[in-house]
C-alpha cells in the first residue's frame, strides 16, 4: 500500500504539479479503457477524487490569502 501524502504540507508548486500528473495519468487511463479492458477499473474515480482534493485544497488557500 503506498504511503499516503499529506497534501495540505505541500507548497503551492507541489500542489500544481501533483494536480497536472493526476491529469496526464487520468488522461492515459480514459484512452487505455477506450481500446481495451482496463486493469483497474477503479482507476479514473480514483484519479478524479486526488483530482478534487487538489483543486479544493488550492481553492482553500486562495481564499485565505
């Protein structure tokens, strides 16, 4: 099981560059699920959760500041 990070650690850089490989990888995962069965089928859900966590902890600190 991989470790779990703590987003809300992470500077603002770190924050937009999770956010834009969550997004290469939900990508990739929605054209491989188009041409054949998908290993993880939870796979995008996953992605677009880590997704919204981002985006509400970037919008948090945007409002705070």
């Amino acid at each position: 099981m991989a470790k779990k990070t703590n987003i809300k650690e992470k500077s603002e850089a770190e924050l937009t560059k999770m956010l834009k490989e969550k997004r290469e990888e939900l990508r990739k995962l929605r054209f491989s699920a188009a041409g054949a069965r998908p290993k993880d089928s939870n796979g995008p859900t996953k992605s677009r959760k880590e997704i919204a966590r981002l985006l509400t902890e970037m919008g948090s600190r945007a409002k705070k500041a």
